[in-house]
C-alpha cells in the first residue's frame, strides 16, 4: 500500500514538473530547438536603424518568393515596430503570435518568423511555404475512354478545388481536422448540407476524431482505421482518384474525406455492388452499361470459382465432365504426377508472382514481364509436364476477369479468397465450395459500411436501389437518391415535369 502511494506521489511530481516546464516556455525555446536542425537560418535585418532577425527553415519555403515579395518590403520599411512592418507585406497569410506552440506549428508549415532582437515576448509569421505539388493529369489507375480525364494529387487544396469546381454550391461544406500525434495531417471532410444524413455525418467525423496513431501516412491507412470490421477483406470504403465520382457520391448524400498529401478520396458509406460500378457506366447509354456491369459481375464469379470447380471435379466428381471432353482432359493430364490441386496452386501463385512482379518493376519492363513471362513459363510448364493444357487456360482467364473490377482494393480481395475456396475444393469437392460461399455470403450480409448494411440492396430489400446495382436503368428512372443513405432530401429532378413533352408553335 505504501509502495503504491509513493508511485502515485512520484507521478504526481512528474507532471507538475511537466506542466511548469510547458508554462515556462518560450519563444527563443522554440527557436532553439529550430537551430539544432542545419536546415534552420537565422538572418539579422536593420530596418530603420532597429535590429531585428528573420528565421526559417530554407527546405520548407519558397527563396523566390521571400526574395521578391517580402525582403524588399521589410528593407525599404521606415517603420519601427513590428505590426507596422508585417502590415506592409504583400502577402495574406500573416500574424502575430505569443505562443511557442503556434510558432513551432507555423514554421513547420513554411513560414518564415520575424521578430525583434531585444524583445522575443512576440513575433511575426509569414506564409512563404514552398508548393512542391505536381500538375493535375490523368489517372493512370482509373482510366477511361469517355468523360473527364482530371485526377487528384498530393495537395489538398489542389484535391478541394478540382471538387468545388464540379459542385459550385455554398452548401458543398468542409470541416478540417488534423490527425496524427507527429505528422498534424490535415483532413477534410466534404458533405452537402441539406442532403447528407446527420447520422452517417456525424459517424463519419467522430470516428475520424477519435483517431489516435502517430503518422497519417496515406487516406487509405485512415479508411482502414475507422471501417466497422478491420478484420474483414473485403473494403468498406471507396478510394477512388477521380474528382467526377467523389462529386457524384457527395451529391447522392455520402460523406467523403481527403487527406494531404495522398491522392486519394475516401466516401461512404458504400455498398458491395458499388464497388463493380465504374463511373464510365454513365457515360455511355443505358444498354450498354448494364451489359458490361452484368459482365463484371459475371467475371467475378468465374474468377472465384472456376479454379476451385476444376479440381472439385477432377478429384471428386468425376461423372460432371461431359463424356465428349473426357478424352481431352485425360490426355491432357496423362503425363502430370501431381495432383490437380498441386498444380492448381503453383499457376495461381506464378500468376500472382508475374502480376506483382510487374506492378513492381518499372512500366515498360513490367509490361514485358508480364507478356513475355506468361508466355516462356505457361508454355515450359506444359511441356515440362507441370500443369495441363486446361487448367493454363482456366488460370488465364481467372486472372484476366479478376482485372475487370473497376476499384482495386476489391480487386486484391478477389485475388485472396480464390486461395482457401481451392484448398477446400481440393479436401472436400463440391461441399467444401458451397461451405465457404455461405460462410462468404454471411459475413457479407453482417458486414457494415459506416453503420449501413454493406449488402444493400439485397439485403436488406431495397427494391427502390435496384435500378442502379446490377444493372444501370435510364437517367429518367433514377428520380431520387438510394434509399440506404437515408438523405434529407430524396428527391434528384421532377420526373413528371421532365418527361412533360411541350408543343412548339411553328
């Protein structure tokens, strides 16, 4: 008991002594520990026969712009005092502080400071930070052959404007926020007042808050730290890279966020059929869009399931294969001593080696990987009597049709679980796929994206929703938005008034 209340006192101790040395410090604390770092300078000014200093750390601002834009104006200054001097910049963002803490946050975002010599109780910031952000060009992970060809980058502002521009609206909101104890990332969060649910806003930012890590590496680290299962392998947010999309989410009633420095959007809450929807689905007519979702849908399921069938069959079920494909598969495998699952994972796991290799590698040595390796490696593993014949053209467009989902997170999650549905094809037949297709099928229906049911609109039914999941309907029978959002205002046009056909006077 003792030894507990001299730990308590001790601690006591230590954060009094904490909470003093925060009190008691200073701006030339501040600028001390600024000095340590070789990148940090410290220049002395006369300005009007008054001694004064400016700082900065020359890696974070723009030499042109404190040569051009500030140093003649605080040179050629007859004024004496600080606030004078700073009210002659030319430059917006600029103020005077007191706090050490807002000094070190401030020179750390690329201000420059300007204080005086004999009186360090204040000081002057001024924004002169050194914008390294790339130009705005096409995305290379999302392209498409119709419809705008923009895409976001590493800077926020940049991200923001790109949005704003397709939603001119004052109720398009922003709250920002920073996250991480180290990095201080800035993160917004866009919504349209009016439309957004409260709820899933609310869900959204609390969620965000509430984050505790050091480092925000990227916005999609972020969507892994606030989905409701971060056990699950299926993703439960959107990141997409096209501005057109996060506006359009934004305008259905989904709450979406940035983070700098990625350049990536996150919105939710999402659906899985989403998740096989391409924005280039509403480019094109009706008809055709429907016919290429269904067509994603289709190549989902065969990239899923036409490995494991092949060796369901081929070690439990033999009387499924038709009678005149029986000789094929015989002498196809006549000179194979492995088992149909042995060779059935060692094309998989080339397939996934050739992909990573060529992801890796730079782009035109990756494309080359990726052809010529298949080639060499499917065709020696034939002849070597490895694989057969047409379990190489079954792995082969597997791989091709997992390549047919528009996001590549759920892409990645195609490419996971093919592996224990083949293992459980290969102990257990046809048994074993329909177990884990359940087991898949009820984790999906338990599933949640920000609170909402993540298998809407098959479940819960929302027939209303249908008219824009597995298939795309005409423009005219998408009148409101999806019902799953729950949005203030449901209504997108009059389908009445806009399907009234006018006579016109000639």
């Amino acid at each position: 008991m003792e030894n507990r209340e001299r730990v308590i006192e001790v601690l006591g101790r230590w954060l009094l002594k904490q909470i003093q040395d925060k009190r008691k410090e200073t701006l030339q604390d501040a600028l001390q520990l600024f000095q340590q770092s070789s990148d940090f300078v410290m220049h002395d000014l006369s300005i009007a026969s008054k001694g004064f200093h400016i700082a900065y750390f020359q890696t974070l601002i723009d030499t042109d712009r404190l040569n051009k834009d500030i140093l003649p104006f605080i040179t050629e200054s007859e004024s004496q005092t600080l606030e004078e001097i700073v009210r002659n910049i030319p430059i917006q963002a600029k103020e005077i502080i007191k706090s050490p803490n807002d000094l070190r946050e401030k020179v750390m975002q690329g201000f420059i400071v300007i204080f005086e010599g004999g009186n360090q109780s204040k000081c002057a910031v001024v924004e002169v930070a050194l914008d390294s952000g790339r130009e705005v060009a096409p995305s290379e992970n999302e392209f498409t052959v119709n419809g705008p060809q923009e895409s976001f980058i590493e800077s926020i502002d940049t991200n923001i404007n790109l949005i704003r521009k397709r939603l001119p609206l004052p109720q398009l909101k922003i709250k920002e926020m920073k996250l991480g104890k180290m990095t201080q990332t800035r993160v917004s969060l866009l919504y349209i007042e009016g439309i957004v649910d409260k709820e899933n806003l609310k869900t959204l930012e609390q969620r965000l808050s509430d984050i505790e890590f050091d480092q925000v590496i990227d916005s999609n680290s972020l969507a892994q730290m606030i989905s409701d299962n971060q056990m699950s392998v299926f993703p439960q947010m959107i990141n997409t890279q096209r501005p057109e999309r996060v506006a359009a989410a934004i305008a259905e009633g989904k709450v979406a966020f940035l983070a700098d420095g990625s350049p990536e959007a996150i919105f939710g809450p999402t659906t899985l059929v989403e998740f096989f929807s391409s924005l280039e689905d509403y480019y094109m007519s009706w008809h055709i869009s429907s016919s290429v979702r269904l067509l994603r849908f289709f190549a989902v399921a065969f990239s899923v399931f036409a490995t494991p069938v092949y060796v369901a069959v081929l070690t439990f079920h033999y009387e499924l294969i038709p009678r005149d494909l029986l000789s094929t598969i015989i002498a196809s495998r006549s000179n194979i001593p492995f088992p149909p699952i042995i060779e059935a994972i060692f094309l998989e796991l080339t397939i996934e080696l050739l992909r990573e290799a060529g992801a890796r590698l730079p782009t035109k040595v990756g494309q080359t990987i990726g052809i010529v390796g298949g080639i060499v490696i499917g065709q020696a593993s034939v002849e070597a009597g490895l694989t057969s014949n047409i379990l190489l053209i079954i792995v082969a467009l597997a791989a091709l049709a997992s390549f047919t989902t528009p996001v590549y997170q759920m892409g990645n999650t195609i490419r996971l679980i093919r592996f224990p549905i083949l293992i459980a094809a290969a102990f257990t037949g046809g048994v074993g796929i329909a177990f884990f297709a359940l087991v898949t099928i009820a984790h999906l229906l338990q599933l949640k994206s920000l609170g909402r049911p993540y298998f809407e609109p098959i479940f819960p039914p929302r027939f209303t929703d249908w008219k824009d999941a597995f298939v795309r309907l005409p423009f005219n029978w998408m009148s409101t938005r999806p019902v799953y959002l729950r949005p203030r205002d449901k209504g997108r046009f009059n389908f009445s008034r806009a399907s009234k056909k006018h006579d016109i006077d000639e």
